[in-house]
C-alpha cells in the first residue's frame, strides 16, 4: 500500500497472470511500468478497478452493453475497452482515446485495490515481449530487482491472461484478444466478432508471449536440433525435453500449465520447441493464439 502510493511498482496476483502494478492517476509512477517492462510507450495499459462503480468515472459514457458484461463477468478475467474519461492520464492509455478497464477476482487484488481506493494500472509482470508470469517467482526472477514489493499468491487459476473486448458505440461486441471469457458467452449481449487485425493493440508486435528459444507452432523437429515438446495430452519420444499441458485432456488444465510449461523448456541447452496444435474452440481458442505469437505467427492483430 504505502509502495503504491509512493508510486511505486507493485506486482500482484490476478486470476489470470501476474499483473506489475501502480497508481493509474499517476502518470509517472504508471512511466516506471513502461521503463521497467522495457514497454513500448505506445502499448496502452490494462486499469484494475476496485469496483464496478469505477467503469462511469473512468470511462466516458459507456455504452450500455458495457455496463451489462461488467455486471455479468467482473469480477471476472473480462477487460472491456470503453471511450477515455480526461482524468486517465494519457501515459496510461498511450495516447489513445479508449481505455482498457478490468476488475479482477483475486482476493490479493481485491484486498488491495480496497483498501487502496483507487485504480491501478497493471500490465503482466513481464519484460516486453516474453512469457506472462503465473507464478511469484516468475515475476522475482525477471524483474525482481527493479520493482517495490512482490505479493505472493500462489498459482495464477486461469493461467492465460484475461479476454479484451471493444464495447463501442453500435453495441458490436469485438474480440480483441481471445481468452477465459470464451465468444459464446459473450453472444447473449451481443453481435460477436473477431479482431479484424486491422484494430490497433493489444500488442501489434508480431512475435509475443514468447520463450528465449525459438518456439515453432505445430510439425515435426527438424533434423539435426535438440528439441522439447510443448505436447497437448500426450508426451512422444524423440524430444530432449517433454512438457505435458493437459494430462487429462482439459483445456483449463493446460492453459493454467501453459506459461509455467514454456518456461520449464526455455533452456539454453535445447534449440527449438515444438509445440502441439490445442485441438478446439473456446479456451483452445486462446491457447492457441498465444501460442502461435510465441511462434511469431499470430493469426490475427495483436498480442502483449
Ligand atoms: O489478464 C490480464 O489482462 C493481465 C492481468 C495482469 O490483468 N494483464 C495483461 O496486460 O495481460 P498486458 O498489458 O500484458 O496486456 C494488455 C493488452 C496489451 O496488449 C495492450 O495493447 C492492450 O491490452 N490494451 C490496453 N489498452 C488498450 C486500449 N485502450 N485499446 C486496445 N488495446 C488495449
Ligand atoms: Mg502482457
């Protein structure tokens, strides 16, 4: 708390990934998310709410459908891109007009943006680029020394970060970065569609979420390299490392997996990874999309 507000960088557990947070009114502690991230200043950040009462003040007159989904899923891993209120500083929201607003169901989360009243700015607790942290120690390991405080809360439980959705004017609901929030929930409150790749963010880069290794998306190792297999149910021989995401078969269990998984085979003594194709919708939807990043092959628009 009193880090927070000595604007200090504070990385906290949400039910997605870890988020390096600071006090989103304050433009220059939300500047050391950038700099310590090694972010670039036009990727806008996520702003964590304390409660839903927030979404009025911090956006300009959202559009109904907004206030519905913020009714249905928070707190929850939805984040909805809404219209900028003046009082968010620009650092914030990278210039932008929109702002990306979320309200987390951590209970660290919660407690904290309780007792500190007021929004947080809070992108994943990772350098620009690489692989979201699930785990504290993730966090300690690659950004350990340049922030204020680590809380440690365990195990992330959705392990891939949160669905973003534009809620504009017309009430079109548009999917910018798939997640645990799957379309078909979303479709009772509106027309659905898919990032058109053309929208700018979340993350234009085109690789994301990537390992120190190279990761290729689906197919066989190529001859002559030591590989690991990011598998999806099934472990195979032939591969120097084996990562299993979903023993049983489970799309939560391997998207919880996923992060901690890639991390296991980023190793200086393999080459590649090879990672097995999730086999359906939904959430394989969204392990998917982070994984063909992390390939530097998105489908679609975005990533960070
Ligand atoms: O689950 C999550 O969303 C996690 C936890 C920590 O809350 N946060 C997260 O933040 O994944 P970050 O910054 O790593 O990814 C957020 C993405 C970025 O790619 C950014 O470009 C996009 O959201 N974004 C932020 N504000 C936006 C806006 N106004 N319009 C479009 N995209 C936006
Ligand atoms: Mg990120």
């Amino acid at each position: 708390m009193q880090a927070l507000r000595g604007g200090g960088l504070v990385a906290i557990p949400t039910e997605t990934v870890y988020g390096l947070a600071a006090d989103a009114l304050d433009a220059r502690a939300c500047s050391r998310i950038f700099e310590v991230k090694s972010r670039p200043l036009t990727d806008p950040l996520i702003v964590h709410v304390p409660d839903p009462g927030w979404l009025g003040r911090l956006a300009r007159r959202p559009h109904p459908v907004a206030m519905q989904l913020a009714e249905e899923f928070w707190p929850g891993p939805l984040t909805l891109v809404l219209p900028k209120d003046p009082r968010v500083p620009d650092m914030v929201t990278a210039g932008h007009p929109t702002v990306a607003i979320r309200m987390s169901a951590h209970p660290v989360m919660h407690d904290l943006l309780r007792e500190f009243a007021a929004p947080v700015a809070a992108p994943s607790a990772n350098r620009f680029g690489r692989i979201s942290p699930t785990r504290a120690e993730h966090v300690r390991d690659e950004l350990g020394a340049s922030i204020d405080l680590i809380l440690d809360g365990g195990p992330c439980e959705h392990g891939i970060e949160s669905t973003i959705v534009i809620a504009g004017e017309s009430g079109v609901l548009q999917i910018l970065r798939p997640g645990p929030i799957a379309p078909s929930q979303l479709e009772r409150f509106g027309r659905v569609v898919g990032n058109d790749g053309l929208t700018p963010s979340p993350g234009t880069m085109k690789s994301h979420y990537a390992p120190g290794i190279p990761l290729q998306f689906g197919g066989s190792p190529p001859p002559g390299l030591r590989c690991g297999l990011l598998a999806w149910s099934v472990s195979r021989p032939g591969f120097a490392a084996v990562e299993v995401l979903a023993p049983d078969g489970n799309p939560r269990t391997a998207a919880t997996r996923l992060y901690s998984a890639m991390r296991a085979l980023d190793r200086p003594d393999l080459d590649l990874i090879i990672a097995d194709p999730p086999p359906g919708g939904g959430l394989c939807e969204a392990i998917r999309d982070r994984l063909q990043r992390a390939a530097g092959q998105p489908a679609s628009g975005g990533g960070d």
